[in-house]
C-alpha cells in the first residue's frame, strides 16, 4: 500500500507534465505603494486590460486583497503575504475586466528598478469564475484570511 501511495505521488506530476498542462501565467511589476508600473503581454488574456489601462492603477484593482494590506515594510516583503504567497493554502481573488472573477496563486519577488524598489508578482490564474455564494468553505477561508493577512 505504501508502495502504491509513493507511486502516485511520483507519477502524478509526470502525468501532468506529458499531457502538456501549463498553466497561464502573468508577470505585473508593481511600486513599493502597489502602483502597477509594467505587466506582460499575458495580463490581457488574463485578466481582460490593455497594458496601457493597468498602468498607474493599483494592484487592486486586480487582486481586491492587495489593496488591504502593506506591500513592503521596511524595504522587505510583507512578511505575512510572502507566507500566504510561500504556502499556496489559500489563493487570492481576482477581479478582470468586467467584473470577471477568479482564483489565483501569487508569487512576489522584491526587485531594483531604475525607478527604485519594486515588486514582481507572478500570476497563475487557478480559475476563471468563482461562486461568491456564502459556503462553509468560503467562511473557513475568510477566517483563515483574517488571521494570516489580519483584515
């Protein structure tokens, strides 16, 4: 049994790989306030905006969580945030053109620009619509929210 077990904790990723399932990812760089300075060519198929439209918004204007909470303290990552981004548990909200909701993981790389301190933030979508409806699963992770991001 134990055998068996390993054997498809090995596999599964191999099996995912040969199908050729790469999931669509986006790269937005924003300032130490969250202003977003730059995002690649994939953030319109993503998240539905022009590069030139994100330019200057805030970052939560894509992901509603980021707007609550402290990107950068004392020239670092949120210590907090790089421990959601870091575990994966709970994805963040998206919100695209058209009020077009879905799930994402997020990882966050603290950069020099020219302009100065910055963040990158990859983007992998995890889905394309979300049931906002009330849930048991929805209330643990809003709780779960609340204690790991503290709003």
């Amino acid at each position: 049994m134990t055998t068996e077990l390993i054997h498809d904790h090995i596999t599964a990723p191999q099996q995912k790989a040969s199908m050729n399932v790469k999931p669509k990812q986006c790269r937005i760089w924003v300032n130490k306030n969250g202003q977003i300075l730059d995002c690649c060519e994939n953030s319109q198929n993503i998240f539905g905006y022009s590069n030139s439209d994100l330019k200057s918004r805030h970052i939560s204007t894509l992901i509603p969580s980021l707007g609550e909470t402290k990107l950068i303290e004392k020239d670092v990552i949120n210590p907090q945030l790089a421990y959601r981004c870091h575990c994966g548990i709970i994805p963040f909200k998206t919100i695209g053109f058209h009020g077009r909701q879905g799930l994402c993981d997020l990882f966050i790389n603290r950069v020099v620009l020219p302009s100065g301190l910055a963040l990158a933030i990859i983007c992998v979508p995890l889905s394309s619509q979300i049931d906002l409806a009330p849930s048991k699963s929805r209330q643990t992770h809003d709780s779960l929210h609340t204690t790991l991001i503290g709003h």
